[in-house]
C-alpha cells in the first residue's frame, strides 16, 4: 500500500531549525528506549512540547523523522572512517584502524546502532546507501595501501578489493554483534588481531590439501515433518510455516494472529493451543531456521575431511540456502530486537558448532592455529553480508565472486604467513 505524502518544508527561520532539531533529539531518545514500531509520533511530540501539526511541517510521518536520523548517523560514521584511513599507513594499519574505529563508534552510540541496523527493515535504501559508501571508501584506502607496498606481491583487482571491504564490514559488524551488542562489553584487543591475522593471511595451514572426493550435488535433507507427525503435529508445522511466510514478506510486528492462522487455514483457537504469543512462534521460527541451515551444511560437507573443502562447500551450502530461504534474513534480523535472547541463542548455537569444527582443523594444521570463538564469528560474518549484498540484493552468488572470496579467506590480502 502506498503511503500519503505529505507536502513538508524546510525550515527558513532560526526558530524553525530549532524546533526541527529538538524534534529529531527527541525521536532519537525515544527510539533508543524502544523500537520504531512501538514509538509513536503523538510520543515524540509529546516530549518534545510541539503540536502534532509543527511535526507534519517538516516530516511527512515516522519513517521520515527516523530515516533522516539513520542518515545522520550514517554519514558520521562515515566522516569518521574517513578521516581515520587519510592518515598514511600501510595496509595492516589501515584494516586495525578501520576496526577501531568502527568499534569505538558504535560503543558510544550503542543504543542508536541497534536502530541504525533496524533501517534495513523500515527504509533498505538508507542502509544501502552507507554501507555501499563504506565499501567504495575502504577499497581506496586499500588499493592505495597495497600500491604504496613494496613488499606486496600479490595483484588485486577492484573486485579483490571490493570483496575485502565487504568482509572487514562483516568481521566487524558480528564481532560487534558478539560482545558490544549482546554482552555489552568491549571487543576484545586480542579478538581484533584474531581479525586482522584473518584478512592479512587467511587460515590456510601447512599441511597439504587432500583431494576432494568426486560426489554428487548434496541433496536437501528431507523434512520429516509433512508426513512422519501427528495431526497435532501437522497443525502446529503449518502455523510455523505460515509464520515464516507472513513474517518474511510483512514483517513480525506488521503481521498479526490471525494472519498467520488464516495463512495456515486454522482457527485462530488452534494457535493458541501450541503458542502463547506471536513472539513464541517467533522463537519456534527461529530455532527451526537454525536447524534447517545446520542440516543443510552438514548434509553439503558430509564426506570431507579437509577444513578448507569444508569451508568451501559450507559457505557454498549457506548460500544456497540463503537463495532458497531469503525470508530468514529478515526473520532471524528482526528477532534481534524483538527477542534478543533468542537471537543471541541462534548465534551462540552456529558458532559452537563452527568452533569445534574449526579447532579440528588447526589440529590437523588445515588451516592456521588462531582463535576459534573470534574466527568463527569473523567467518560467520563474511558469510552474512556476501549473502546480503549478493544473494538477498541480486538473486544470486556470482561464481567469480564466490571463487575471490574464497581465495581471501584461505590467503588473505598478503597471503599466507611463511
């Protein structure tokens, strides 16, 4: 449905700016308490002592007041990423600054970052619009740190380029997710030189690569669910599945009850015989997400033994998902905020798995020995913005790009360690 536009104007007085910055200092501090949903326009203006009519003059409803703030915030952190990689260095300096900055950025505007992350719901164009400003920003300090290198072998391409700038956002953003957001701590220094070691080396180890084995394309697991269940069963699999369709397309708090039960052809009596609430059901979602993306890659690397094959069919297998599911992007992203337990617990869950898998792999020297808790979560990163910048935004994973990725992961911007 179209939203009505309002006609707005720009303020042409003093007393005109001032009332329009006190109205976005407000939005701003209720939105920190809460979330854009359950924030109100009457609540922003109530505290902020302007009638409702002032605050149509200069935006035309909520999305408005709250992207304009996404925008400002945008485009500080961004200032300050400038103006840290203006300052010479080589290429490590460049990439520990970059993660420096990032973190102590959102350190100090915590509380707005988490609204900043929910603009990718609310207006996409303003998330795009930084990150792809990020992106074009750190492959020119890159280019300029490897061309000024003499100990630099190693050509890079604007894509090669492109593909690291896009991993450091991914590294940065969910060892961010790990402990600013959900433990509400620093990012550990050593965590960030896990990091750095990771995009200036790779992880490839020493010992040689074993030859994959020649197999089929995995098949998708079965569900057994549709037909080895209960009729109790049954209904409470078409009200997660109808979640997951009206979720994905319409947003957890644009969805209500009877959407979901009038999706799945139920009562809404029956919902409330498996479920209490619509973020219970949420939380069944989420978990059963996370089972399918855990099955999916086991069922893709079920044979190798090689870490590095694991790695590449394992990111092959979550890409392919992803494409499948796109809806579980936006799923388990709006799960961070309207219950983040459950979204800590489906993080916490991929990355303990990874771990294992990881320290595995160092103990038959696949790949390097580097912290397996701070490389999971950078590997898990890397997976989640490829996925949303090529496969969420364009439909597909490019195979050159896919084949870059994977060489940056192995080797890194340098190459590996001698």
């Amino acid at each position: 449905m179209r939203r009505r536009l309002r006609k707005t104007r720009t303020p042409t007085t003093p007393r005109g700016w001032m009332t329009k910055r006190r109205l976005l200092a407000v939005a701003q501090r209720v939105f920190e308490k809460g979330n854009f949903y359950e924030t109100s326009v009457s609540e922003i203006c109530r505290r902020a002592g302007v009638a409702l009519g002032t605050f149509y003059q200069y935006f035309e409803d909520k999305e408005a007041i709250f992207s304009e703030l996404a925008a400002h915030l945008s485009h500080r952190m961004q200032a300050e990423l400038k103006s840290a990689l203006s300052e010479e260095g080589d290429l490590p300096t460049r990439l520990d600054r970059t993660l420096e900055v990032f973190f102590r950025f959102v350190r100090r505007h915590r509380a707005f970052y988490q609204i900043f992350r929910e603009a990718e719901f609310v207006n996409p164009r303003v998330h795009h619009r930084f990150y792809d400003g990020v992106i074009a920003l750190l492959s020119r300090s890159f280019a300029e740190a490897l061309s000024d290198s003499s100990r630099t072998s190693r050509s890079r391409s604007p894509l090669d380029l492109e593909i690291a700038a896009v991993a450091v956002i991914g590294i940065a953003h969910f060892l961010t997710l790990r402990w600013i957001i959900l433990d509400h701590t620093d990012v550990p220094p050593e965590a960030r030189q896990t990091a750095l070691d990771l995009l200036l080396h790779g992880i490839e180890g020493d010992r040689p690569s074993l030859p994959s084995p020649i197999r089929p394309r995995p098949s998708p697991p079965r569900d057994h669910t549709t037909t080895e269940c209960s009729r109790g069963e049954r209904s409470r699999r078409r009200l997660v599945e109808a979640a997951r369709w009206c979720f994905g397309r319409r947003g957890f708090y644009a969805t209500s009850i009877a959407d979901i039960t009038r999706r799945a052809g139920l009562s809404l009596g029956t919902f409330y015989l498996y479920f209490s609430s619509k973020t219970e059901i949420l939380d069944e979602l989420v978990r059963d997400l996370n089972t399918q993306l855990r099955r999916n890659v086991r069922a893709a690397i079920a044979g190798l033994h090689d870490r590095r094959a694991i790695e590449r069919e394992g990111f092959r297998a979550f890409f392919r998902f992803i494409r499948q599911n796109r809806e579980a992007y936006r799923i388990v992203r709006e799960a961070e905020f309207v219950n983040p337990s459950i979204a800590r617990w489906y993080f916490e869950r991929l990355a303990q798995g990874y771990r294992r898998g990881l320290q595995e792999g160092m103990a038959r020297r696949d790949i390097r020995s580097l912290d397996p808790e701070t490389l999971a979560y950078c590997l898990m990163g890397i997976g989640h913005f490829f996925g949303l910048r090529w496969v969420v935004r364009s439909g597909s994973m490019p195979k050159r790009v896919f084949d870059r990725l994977m060489d940056l992961i192995l080797h890194g911007l340098k190459g590996p360690k001698r």
